[in-house]
C-alpha cells in the first residue's frame, strides 16, 4: 500500500477536499460496476485500487479478481474531507463552501477550486444544474449567495450596511470573456489595493435570489460548452464566478468597512485527447484546457516545492493561473475541491488528481482581512452620490415654479421653432419633387418632338431598332434616377413626417403643462378677486357706516335742539323725543363698537392677504353674508329711527299749536276778565259793581289756576325727569326758580281777591287813591303774568 502523507492537514488556510461521483450509465456494464475508490467511514481518508492487467480478465471472472489483494496495488489519501459518491450538495456546501462563505463575510478573500477530469461533477458541484430555489441539486454558487443573503436579512436591524455584487467570466481558449456583458478581451491589471483583477470586468449589485439565477442563467447560456465522449455538457472553458461582499459597519468610534471577496472557479476538465477521440475546433480547445490546467500543476509544484527563499512562481504562464494568483499562495483562503470518477477507465486520471490535490495541500496562503480605510470604496461612493441625490433633490423641490415655467416657455418656443423648421423643409422638398416631375415631362415631350422630325432608312429615326433600344435605355436610367430620387424624397418626407409627429407630441405636452399653468393661474386670480371683491364690501361697508354714523349724529344734534326749544318754551319733551335721543345715543357707541369689530375682523384676511395665503372660500362667504346681515340690520335700524323721528316732530308741531292755543284762549279770556275788572272799579262804585268784581275776579283765579296747574305739573315732571337722568344741578336749580316765582304771582292773585270793596258814597280822597294803587297793582300783576 503507497501511504499518501498520511497526517490529517492542519491547513485552514488551504484546505482540500475529494468528491468522488456516482458511476454514470455509460460506465455500468450489464449491471456491474466495480469502483477503484473506497471512502474512509472518517470521511478523511480514501484508498484507491491499482488493479493489474484487469482489461484482460475476462468480465465473469473480474468479482473474484478484485477481491485478490495480490491483483492491486493500493494508494491511500487523507485530505480535509472526502465526500463519497452517495454524498449530497447540501452536504458538501455545509461542510466545505460554507467556511469559505464566512470568510468572505469577515472580509476575506477566498476561492473555491474545482478541479478534475472530464465530466467528473465539477460543474454539477459549483452551480447545480438547477434555478429552483428549492431543488436539492442547487450547486455552490447559489448556495453561496443564499446564505450571504440570509445573513444580511439576520444582520437587518443592525447598523451595517452591505452591499452585494456578482461577476462572471470565462477563460476560453486564452482570452478572457465577460459573461454577463457583450465586450471584448478583457486583460489581467493587478494594482497594491486591489491585487490581482480583469480590468472592465462588469459587476451587477444583487439584492436576492432571483436576480443571483438570472445572472447565472445569462452567464451560463454564453459559457462555451459541447458534448463530448466522456460528456453531454462538458465545458469548455474555465469560468470564474466573482462575489464581493461590501460592508460599512457604524460603531461609535467611527464607521468601518470590509470587503470579501469570493471566487468560484469551475476549471475546464482535463481530457486523454486519445479517450474523447477529440478533433478540430474540439482539439484545440482540449490543447488549450491541458495547457493552462498543467500551468496550474507547475505553479502548484513551484509554490510546495523548496527552491530557496523566494522561488520563481510561473503565474503567467496561463490566464488562470494569473488570475488565481493571489488564491495560490497570496492573499486568500483557497478550497481545493478534487473530483474523481471510481471508474476503472478513469483510474489514470483519478490517481493523478489525487497526486495533484495531496500537493496542493502544502501550498501556504497568508490572507488577512481587507479592512483599511479604502476599501468598501464602491458602498461608500453609493452613500455619497445618494446623500448628493437627495440634497440635489430637496434643492430642485425648492426650486420656484416661476423658473420651471420659464424653462417650459423656452422648451416651447424651441419646440415650435423645430416644428416650423421641419415644416418649410418639408415645402421645400416638395416643391423640388414637383419641379424635378416638371422637368421630366418637358423633356420627354422635347425628346418625342424631335424624334418626330428625324427619319433613318425611311424610317422615322424613333421606329428604328437602335434608336428603341438607346431610348429605351436613356427611359431605364431616367426611371432608376427617378425612382432613387423617389424614393430618397419618401424618406426625407418620412423623417420630416417623423420630426413633426415628434414636435407635436412634443407640442401637445408643451400645450398639456400650459393649460396646468393656466388653470393654476386662474385659480390664483379667482382667489385675488374674491379677496378684492371682499376688500370692496368692506369698503362699501365702511363707508354706509360712516353715512349712518354722520346722520345719527346729525340727528343728535337736530334732537339736542328741540330738546332746548322745548326747554326754552318750557314744554315738556316728548318721551318718544327722550326715547329718540337715548336710541341714538346707543346706536352711535353700537356703530363705533361694531366697526371696532369689523376692524378687528378684517385683520385676519388682511393679514392673509399680506402673507400671499389664501383664506378658503367657505369662511370668506361667511363673513361676507355676516356683513351683508350686518349692513340690513343698520338699514332697517335708521329706517325706523327716521320713521320715529318723523312721527316726533309731527308730535311736537301738533303739541306746540295746541297749547299755544289753548293757552293763548285761557289767556284772551283772563285778559278780558281783568279788562272788565277794571271798567267795574274804574266806573262808578256800587255793590252791584263790587260783587261783579268779585265775580270776575274768581273766575279770573279758575283760570289762571287752569294756566297754571299744568305748567306746575310739568315742572314737576321736568324736575323728577331731570333727577331721575341725573341732569345738571344747574338745570334744576333753574326750574325750582320758576317754579317759585309762578307760586308768587298766584298768591298776589289770591291776596287781591280777597281784598273787601268799599260802598262808592263814602269813598274818601284816600280811597279813590287807594283803589289807584289797586288799580296799579292789578295792571302790574297783569303784566307779570
Ligand atoms: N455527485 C453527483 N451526483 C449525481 N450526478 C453527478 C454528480 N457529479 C456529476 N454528476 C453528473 O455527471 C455528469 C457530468 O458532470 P459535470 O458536467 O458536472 O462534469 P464536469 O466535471 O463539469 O465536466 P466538464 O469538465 O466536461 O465540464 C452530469 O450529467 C452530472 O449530472
């Protein structure tokens, strides 16, 4: 038994696993399969089987012959794990991809290698052949990416940031290939930051499964692939499946970003020429993929070989070694993943994968996590413009309307600028058609008239064969240049047709935004003229109310004047005069009041008005039908007050006229009654005289005292008025003195009645003069009264 280095490695930083396949249907003969590879139950070690000459043994007798130690030489192998042909993807993922994928999350390099044979699951284990989420063939990559996801999704509620973007390319026959975009070659840069890179390579940010399968859908339908002998669906090319995972972690110290990078590498297989029978374009292809899979051996064998310090590695000596460099002994954690066939026809190949794998496992990688300030460069650039975006944004949002209007005015006018450009072109191409027609025609018919005048061999010269055969390829030509100018005017008229559908749709936007802009506008004059029309009411409002104001006062003034004519002429003033004045006196100090309010109340819309805002509709009408409501009530006010007042002065014209007259009468008639007195004591005395004296000058007292009664009572009105309004003192002081002096002329009245008259025989000198002084003091009373 040939010992493989023996040791279970202790390489996290390289790690190498076998994955042997199930036998395929065209390697199972008659139902019998014998397998050259026996996994160990440990999953680390595996044996592989050297059977001698089998090929000779004939098939009944192979069973016994595998059995015979004696026929084989047994290699043994221990590697990081060995999954046997009943082993599935999600164990393979779980126990080996997985590792690298949270390598990648803490900011590591890694790559995954599968390497092989033919068609010996290489592409099966990386992608699966599989765009169900659910399937259980799902292959490495896209496991990969549903786990980067799920670990963002547990990450969501803290504060980092990731960002996720995928790469796919080929190395086929030596050139690299995008294959996620059209491009051409791309080249291998390498630079300090970034190491090793394609230069142009497209990265495509994805935020979830689906957008990870159709990348790889879209990738996979460019792979070069073909059927072979030894498969249906072998590639042809090496690709390289790229996942960077940024991060931007916010702590309290600061922010800190990491980026992780994965690459998934599903190299070509390596093929026996002589086995898949392989010619032309295949051959070629098959010489390529052999070549740069034995670079991958060299460089391999370079870096585990001891050649001093610092050994030549021949990185260049193929693309993908180039592109592996930093997998192969640099900055990376790299997953070796060795696939083999248990068939004996593959024997050859399996061993040497084996030899190739239990190499690599010396290969010394120092990776370290990308954390320096640059990195995340990308997720720290998209934070940036966004930031920039939206402050962009707020900027454009606060952007008067004025300006977007006048940008739309000037879009405009170029739009019908364009229009009527495309239009006069348009003319003037058809006008030149119309005259090239014009031209046609003339000449034709000069041609045909001319044709007509000539004669060869007495024949007209436009019946003769050669004439009909020039004219009839002079007519071919005018008709292919006719026909080209044709068609080149249709498809100028075309285009024109074309730029003017364009200008009018154009136009028809254009005419769209303005009738906004209009409506707009007119919404906002509307608003302007309510609010006018508001301010014009109220002004009128004002004004009424200046006129009532100024009436009432006039009214007050012309109320203040009767009062005093009736003060002076010593009548009582009417109570409905009394009523008047307070009414008024009220209305004036309701009218200064109310347009206190109403100054109070147009303060808001003036303030409104001021601050450019507009007060709804529904408040304006409410204050305008309060207003309206307002200005009635005034109306109907003063309505009445005039009524009242007219009533009044009828009133007092009618009181006024019939105590002047009754007055007047009383006093025609205690005037007579003292004429007659004094006949009777100026005439001769007798008693006769006397008593009718006497007589007289009782009725004289009924009807002084009839003159007087009422002017005491309204005195006395006057006085309990005055005190009960709390007129002036001085007022009352006057009336009381009235008041007195009426009281005095009545007792002098009742003191001369009661003065007894003497017989006229005895009337002494002395008496006569006496009856004089009566005479005298009647004459004054008279007088006074
Ligand atoms: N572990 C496995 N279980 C079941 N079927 C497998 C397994 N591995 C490979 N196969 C099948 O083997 C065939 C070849 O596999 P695959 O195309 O992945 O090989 P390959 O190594 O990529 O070949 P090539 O180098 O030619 O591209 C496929 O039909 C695949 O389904």
């Amino acid at each position: 038994m040939k010992q493989n280095n023996g040791q279970t490695p202790n390489n996290e930083n390289l790690r190498v696993v076998i994955r042997v396949r199930p036998p395929m249907a065209r390697e199972i003969n008659d139902g019998k399969f014998i397998s050259t590879v026996q996994v160990a139950p440990d999953n680390l070690q595996l044996c592989i089987f050297d059977y001698h000459a089998i090929e000779l043994v004939p098939d009944e007798d192979l069973e016994q012959y595998v059995s015979n130690p004696s026929n084989y030489t047994l290699h043994q192998f221990t590697f990081d794990y060995v999954y046997d042909q009943d082993s599935t993807q999600e164990q393979v993922y779980n126990t080996t991809a997985a590792l690298s994928v949270d390598s990648t999350l803490q900011g590591y390099n890694s790559t995954i290698i599968a390497y092989g044979q033919t068609g010996t699951g290489k592409t099966y284990t990386m992608h699966g052949f599989s765009f169900n989420p659910n399937s259980d063939q799902l292959g490495i990559i896209p496991r990969s990416l549903h786990n980067i996801f799920n670990h963002i999704q547990m990450k969501s509620n803290s504060s980092t940031t990731f960002m996720v973007r995928a790469s796919y390319l080929q190395i086929y026959n030596e050139n690299i290939n995008d294959l996620l975009r059209d491009s051409p070659t791309l080249n291998i840069r390498e630079d300090k930051k970034r190491g090793v890179f394609v230069e142009n390579l497209s990265e495509w940010a994805v935020r979830g499964p689906a957008e990870i399968y159709q990348l790889m859908r879209k990738g996979n339908a460019k792979r070069v692939t073909a059927s072979t002998r030894m498969n249906d669906t072998s590639s042809r090319s090496h690709a390289v499946f790229i996942i960077t995972v940024e991060q931007i972690e916010e702590k309290a110290e600061g922010k800190s970003a990491k980026v992780g990078k994965l690459n998934l590498v599903d190299l070509a297989g390596s093929e026996r020429v002589r086995v898949t029978g392989a010619t032309g374009q295949r051959l070629e292809e098959s010489k390529k993929i052999n070549q740069s899979l034995s670079a991958l051996g060299n460089v391999i064998a370079a870096l585990t070989e001891n050649r001093g310090s610092k050994p030549h590695i021949p990185y260049r000596d193929s693309k993908i070694t180039r592109l592996l460099e930093d997998s192969l002994g640099g900055n990376c954690k790299t997953t070796f993943m060795a696939m083999i066939s248990p068939a004996i026809d593959a024997f050859g190949e399996s061993l040497s994968t084996l030899k190739f794998a239990n190499r690599a496992k010396t290969i010394k990688n120092t990776p370290i996590v990308n954390q320096d300030g640059d990195q995340g460069a990308l997720l720290r650039k998209y934070q940036q413009e966004i930031q920039k975006l939206k402050s962009e944004l707020e900027e454009r949002t606060k952007q008067p309307l004025e300006n977007l209007v006048n940008e739309l005015e000037k879009e405009k006018q170029k739009a019908l600028e364009d229009k009527q450009e495309a239009q006069s072109a348009y003319e003037q191409r058809s006008k030149d058609l119309f005259k090239e027609t014009e031209l046609r025609k003339q000449l034709e018919e000069k041609i045909s008239a001319l044709n007509s005048q000539m004669l060869v061999g007495g024949q007209k010269i436009e019946e003769t064969p050669q004439f009909q055969s020039a004219l009839e390829k002079q007519q071919r030509l005018i008709r292919q240049q006719y026909q080209e100018k044709l068609t080149e005017l249709e498809k100028e008229r075309q285009s024109i047709e074309e730029d003017k559908a364009q200008t009018d749709k154009y136009k028809q936007l254009l005419l769209k935004q303005r009738d906004i802009m209009i409506a707009l506008t007119n919404r906002l004059n509307d608003r302007d003229e309510t609010i006018l029309q508001l301010q014009e009411e109220l002004d009128v409002y004002e004004k009424l109310q200046k006129e009532n104001e100024d009436q009432l006062h006039s009214q007050q003034i012309k109320l203040e004047q009767f009062e005093e004519l009736f003060m002076e002429n010593k009548i009582e003033i009417p109570l409905v005069l009394q009523n008047q004045k307070q009414y008024n006196k009220e209305k004036i100090l309701g009218i200064q009041n109310d347009a206190q309010i109403q100054k109070l109340e147009s303060i808001p819309v003036q303030t409104l008005h001021n601050n450019q805002q507009v007060q709804s509709d529904a408040l304006i009408s409410y204050e305008l039908k309060n207003q309206i409501e307002i200005n009635k009530q005034i109306q109907f006010d003063l309505k009445l007050t005039r009524i009242e007042l007219e009533k009044s002065k009828n009133e007092i014209e009618q009181l006024k006229k019939q105590k002047n007259q009754d007055q007047i009468s009383i006093i025609e008639n205690a005037r007579k009654s003292v004429d007659r007195i004094l006949e009777q004591l100026t005439s001769e005395q007798s008693e006769q005289n006397l008593e009718n004296v006497a007589k007289e000058l009782n009725q004289l007292q009924k009807m002084l005292k009839q003159v007087l009664q009422p002017s005491r009572n309204h005195v006395k009105g006057q006085y309990s008025f005055s005190k009960s309004t709390s007129d002036s003192p001085n007022k009352i002081v006057l009336i009381n003195k009235q008041n007195d002096q009426m009281a005095k002329s009545t007792g002098q009245l009742v003191k001369l009645m009661q003065m007894k008259p003497q017989p006229k025989q005895n009337q002494s000198p002395v008496l006569s003069s006496k009856l004089k002084q009566k005479q005298k003091s009647v004459g004054d009373l008279w007088n006074q009264i």
